[in-house]
C-alpha cells in the first residue's frame, strides 16, 4: 500500500482520535460510500466516531458538500426569481409549509420544496399533501422545475437522484445509533435543501417536549450548525427556534391539517399558525430581498393571506400536480372519516397545557402515523377541534374531537385524549411561539 | 414491536450514552452477530461506541463469556492433571511459547496451547512450529485432546470452531478503528484462552517501544482486565508485564528462534530468555498448586531445563504433531537460509540499547513476516547472535547477522540493522525485564 492510499480505517481513527479530518478525506469517505467500496460498517463506526468527537464547521460543510453532490442537483441559476425554501426539524400539528410554498410564492420567490414523510409521532407534509385526491409527489425533476417555473411553488417527495447518499446514511445512522449529532443531521438535512438549488434557506428549529432538540441549548447549536454550513457551502441562511410543548393549530393528521392550511390560506386558521407562517415567510422574504425589512415584509405577507393570493398559488400547485384545485374551496372533497368522537372535559377551567407529545402518539394510534416506514396511514384520521392554552372550558364540553375508521378505535383513546389536555383554574401565562431567532 | 423485543440498535444507544449493558443484552446482541442477524455495521458502531465509553468488569466477563461460547468448549474436567496456559501480547524475539509448554508439562500441568500467526514486527508462535519440517499445526480437537493427553502439551493454531464470534469481530475492529479498546481487546484474548478449557492462565503483557500496549498504565489496565475477567469467569490467573523496548534473546525469525528456544530446553540460550521463561512458568505453577511457592517452583523449573526434562517433553510434542523430533538434536535440521551477513559495529563501545521495533522492521523486511495475513514468510530468515544490551564491542566485530534469500536483500538493510544498535561509551543500566507483576 503506497503512502498516498487512502485507507478508509485511518479516516476513521483520526476523527476516533479527535483530529480533524481534511476535506479530501471526507469527499472520498462519502464517494466511497455511495459507490459501496467503503462498506456500512465502516460508514456506521466513523458516525458513531462523530457522534463522541463532534465535527468543525469546516468538516460539516465538507461533509454536506460531498453528500449533496452524491446525486443531481438542480440549478435555478438565470430565474427571474429569486429561490427559497424552508426546512422544519419536525412537530405535531405542523403544517406550515402548506401554507409558506404558496405564500413565498405568492410574494415573487420561487419554491422549490423537497418534504419527507411523517414517521412516529411527526408528521410529514408529503403523507399531508397525499390526501388531497390526485396529488402526486412523485414528479421528475423536469416536472418539478416545470411546476416552479409556472406556479411559483412545488412540493414533492425526495427522489433517489437527490443526495442519495443522505438517504442510504440516514438509514444506517437510524439502526446504528447515531442519528443524535449535530454535524450529522445538519449534513443529512442540508445535503438535500442544497441538492434543491435554493439561494435562501429558513430553518424552523422545533425545541420541547415533542421535538427532536428537547432543550434550547441544542436547538440553538442545531441552529447555528445549520445556518454557518448553509453560509460556508453559499447561500442565505436564517432560523427560528420555536416552542413545540405544545401542538400548532387545531388540527393533528393529515386531510384535517390540510384543512386547516386551506382555512389560514384565506387568511382565517388558528392564531398560531397564522403568526409562525408569516414569521417564517418573512424572514425568507427579507433574506432574499424580496422586502426591505421584516415588518414591511410581515405586513405585505398577512396581505396575501387575507386577499386570497396565497391560496390561488396553492390552488394552481395542487392542479399542477395532478391535485383535485377544488378542495382549496370545499374542503369536504378531502377524505372523511369512519366516525369522529368528541372527547369531554373532565372539569371546568381554562386550558393550561396541551401534551404535544401525547397529542402526537393519540394521532399516531387513531391510524394517522407510521410506526415503521412501511405502514400505511389512514389519511382521514386524527385530531381535529383541539382546544388551545388559554381557553376556558365548562365540563363535558369537547376538549377535541377524534376521527378514525371506526368506533371502537376512537372510544379506546378517550382517557388518553382527555389526559394530553391539562385544565387549570386560572389562565395560564401567554404561550411564547418564537422562542429565538437566530442570525446567520 | 413487543416491549420485550430485542432491538440492537437500543442496545448500541444505551452504550452509547454511558448506560452498563445486561448480561443478556451482551448475550443476544453476540449471538446475533454470530448468527448473522445482526450485521457488521451494528456491531461496528456498537464496538466504537465501546471504544469511548469503555465496558465495566461484568460486562467485559458476559461478553467474553458470550465469545466463548459462539463455538466448542474443550473440557478437560476430571483430568489427573491441572490444565494451564499462557498468553502473550506480542513481541520481537519473544519465543517463550515453545519453552514454556514443553517446561510446564515436565512439572506435571497439562497446556493445551491455540496459538497465532505472526502481522506486522509481530511474531506468532505458529509460524516459528512450522519451520520444523512436518509440524502440523492443524489437529483435530480429538487429536489436539490426545496429544495433550499422551506428551502434556500441545500447540496448534486457531480453528474455525473456537470462539467464531471473536475471529469475525477481530477482523471487522481492525478495519473500523476499534482495536485499541481494553475490553475488546480481553474478550478476544480470552474467549478464545477460556475456550481451550485450562484452569489456569498467565499473561505476559509487553510493555514498551515494539509492543501494543506502549505505556506502563494502559499495560497495567490490560493486565487488570486480563485477571479479573479471567477470575469472574472462574479460572486461577496471573500476568507479568514485561519489558517490550529490546528483544528478547539474541534471535528474531522463525526456524532461527526455534533453535534458540531448543538451546534454552537444554539449560543454555541467552539469559533474558530464560529468566522470562522460567518466571512465566513459576507463576503458572505456583497458580496451579503443583509447587507450594515461587522460589521451589523456579528451583525446580531451572532443573527440568538443565537436566533435559524440558527439552524431552518437546521432542515427544514434535513428533506427535508429526514433526521431525532430531530438530531437539541437530538445529540444522531446520530451515537454513540462502545467506547470512554480519553487520559490523561501526564503533567501539557498549551496547546501551536495541530497538526492538527496529530490529522487528528488519526481520519482516528480510522475509520473516508478513505486511498483510495473506502473505508468505521465509522461514529461515531474520536476524540471529544479535548482542545485547551491556555487551561490549569492537569496530568491525558483528552485531547481529541477517539471514535471507539472498545477497541483494541482506545487503540493502545493513545500515538500517547498525541503526537499531546503540553503542554507548560506558555499560548502560543493567535491564528490568520484569517490570512488575499483576496479582490476581
């Protein structure tokens, strides 16, 4: 062996040592890899050597730099607009780029998005967007660009041409142990925003009980992690970290979320859905230039929400890709339940605290999740009607409403549901959406 | 999922943030591995995770435990005598196998010995029993049983049947980083040692410039987990570390050590050899109750290699492996080199230090060793009537003679071998070749 060689065992007791590793030698650890002459157990033990010893900043956006150009990548370089996109790190109730696509779009960015699939108690926008009747997540590239170029948005599943190294690492990292570390999820989840070719990049960092980052102070790390890679490989980059304790909006499911998207699309929805859309919309717009600053921005936003703008470019996605464009106006066209049921309050008083997390696993068994990635989803099912902090409640009236195939499956919830929902006697304090907001 | 399930990939997580593992979850996540349902990449990722995170003493004994049984058990329970081992961790010029064997039967123990093959400046005990024309080193375990049985001591190399768990996890942590991990590091040393059945083992851990373990703590921390895991899992043992900086005895190779360790079961060899073997055996008998103390066992031990005991027990070894058993009688009835070439001190003076690493180098360079497992050695090359350290020498007189295929190949590595010999003006400190010793 010549002294040039590279031995995929040395990468990995540099980085087990704590030395930092080049980029040459990150590039031709993921090339390896991809092309499968660095086999899984040596892929799993240098991850599981980054999860003790962490990675700089340089080998983060080494590493993303070679995952991202592990598969195609798109280029909107010569648009008339300018192009953004959001990555939320994933919540209950979380519908926001349902309605953010259209809304930047409606603004003058284009809107390239890549969505995931919900797994566990996260759902995922693509299993949200499943549900409306025709809609299909699956376009080629060039459709995708078509759809862009025309609508202003699109929104589609991740394909086995984008970063697809991303997605074989993140299979073995999900078995392995080592799906925890900063470097590795800020790599997994910028190698396919970056593959999207968008300039600007908001980030929705989830902190609370229901969140991957539980505390601020990993959100926050998660958060700089991202935005200083995004910045290292070109592009604009910002990030909000919000409170997931408690679920966003009303609704928790899929064709329900959907519904509520339509309802905030036409400027009514949930306050907090209403304010962390615009929030995120306008700090994408203002990092792209779109708006010379964020209260103009926010201003302009809430316009296109409340005169219908933003839902005629969620109208004109949906048709675009195959979608039914008439749920946008009867959201009853979306898949109904078997039966919903309501779930009573077991005392009066105001709403102190709703459980995110138990929220979340309630959906999960009404047949709205998936416990492994092959199970399929009830796309009627779930939670409507919830109830929000700070709501007064007199006993037996609903605290939220259960919707599922059948009688049986939702009765056997009741207690749980009626648990997620704390009821004090006093109004709690206001809730705080935005718990940070971190600049690049 | 059941709750009870096993998932290992929760195992891995759990050792990963620092939690001790159960016996049982150690037990199935080998069997696994054995078995094949659990893959190289979790048991790489779980080694690493080992490597940070270290193992306790029960876990180290549960995994060696669970190693040792991936494969056949010998048993030598109601034996008439004890049954004993040694183990050493490697070094250059280290013969100390093929005296201490043939020795320890001459007292009355029973060695049923699995020995290595010689990597890298290492040597193994196999390669040297396999300059003598015949031995076969490849016994059934009813014939290995049988030889013990009929001469006391055996040697043979490693089967596919003892402790397969530890021969697939070797060669996948010398590819993912995870060698240097001290209960890793115990289990494969002793599953494979407590797989052979004898009740007590001695280890000779080197310590030192040519040795795997370089500092006298880390050496000390090996010898600990050695004893302990040994003593948990209820074998008599005992270690001595011992001085790795120089070699041991005046002769590195193959056919060359065996004729210097048939020297030594004459009463004669160099005294570092003997001392260390005599020490070694002492322990092993003084563990096995066949001498009341350690000053009666050397006594005694030193007069079964005077007297032809020793060297007896060999002979019959030899010949019941079917080697050629006049090799006790006439050395050169081995292997013989195409050429040998002194290398002349290039100044008058003391020897004050060898390099063991260097002269390690150099024996591998002259076709003693192999650089990968598949490469073929010559056995009658390395290095012999090297001096040793307090010597003196003249300008010009020999210290050492390489010994290889041809001319060409001894003359290249001249300078290197009068590099690896420091000659100073006065004698050096006199050797501590037993730096200190580990009790149980």
């Amino acid at each position: 062996m010549s002294d040039n060689a590279f031995i995929p065992q040395w990468v990995i007791e540099r980085k087990r040592d704590g030395l930092e590793l080049s980029e040459d030698e990150i590039r031709a650890f993921i090339a390896g890899f991809t092309s499968g002459t660095i086999p899984d157990y040596q892929m799993s033990a240098l991850a599981m050597a980054v999860f003790f010893r962490g990675m700089s900043r340089p080998e983060t956006a080494a590493l993303t730099d070679a995952m991202m150009r592990s598969g195609d990548l798109l280029s909107f370089e010569g648009w008339p607009r300018p192009t953004a996109d959001k990555h939320s790190t994933g919540g209950i109730g979380d519908k926001l780029s349902l309605m953010l696509g259209p809304l930047a779009a409606s603004a003058g960015l284009a809107v390239p998005m890549i969505s995931g699939r919900g797994l566990g108690i996260t759902g995922g926008t693509l299993d949200k967007l499943e549900s409306i009747p025709g809609y299909n997540t699956r376009l080629s590239t060039e459709e995708f660009k078509q759809v862009v170029a025309e609508v202003g948005c699109s929104i589609i599943g991740q394909t086995a041409r984008l970063a697809p190294a991303d997605k074989r690492l993140y299979a073995l990292r999900d078995v392995t142990g080592t799906v925890p570390s900063i470097p590795l999820i800020t790599a997994s989840i910028m190698s396919k925003k970056l593959a999207e070719g968008a300039e600007t990049l908001v980030f929705d960092v989830k902190c609370g009980r229901a969140a991957f980052m539980p505390d601020i102070e990993q959100a926050r790390e998660l958060a700089r992690a991202l935005i200083e890679t995004g910045q290292a490989l070109g592009r604009k980059t910002g990030a909000l970290i919000t409170d997931m304790n408690q679920p966003l909006g009303r609704t928790v499911g899929n064709a329900v979320e959907v519904a509520e998207a339509i309802e905030t699309l036409k400027g009514g929805g949930p306050a907090d859905t209403r304010l962390l859309t615009v929030e995120l919309t306008a700090m994408m717009c203002e990092l792209a230039g779109i708006f010379a600053d964020r209260a103009k921005a926010r201003r302009e936003l809430e316009q296109r929400l409340d005169d219908g703008r933003a839902l005629e470019v969620f109208r004109r996605m949906v048709k675009a890709q195959g979608g039914e464009p008439r749920v946008a106006d009867d959201p009853q066209l979306l898949p109904q339940p078997g039966v919903s049921v309501e779930v009573p309050a077991p005392q009066t008083g105001f709403v102190a605290f709703i459980d995110a997390r138990e929220i979340g696993r309630l959906a999960l068994r009404l047949g709205a999740g998936r416990k492994a990635t092959a199970d399929e989803i009830d796309h009627a099912a779930g939670v409507d009607r919830l109830v929000q902090a700070g709501e007064r409640v007199a006993r037996g009236q609903p605290l939220m409403r259960l919707l599922a195939a059948d009688t049986v499956r939702a009765e056997a919830l009741l207690a749980e549901a009626a648990a997620a929902v704390r009821i004090g006697e006093a109004p709690p304090p206001e809730r705080r959406l935005v718990l940070e907001e971190v600049e690049g």
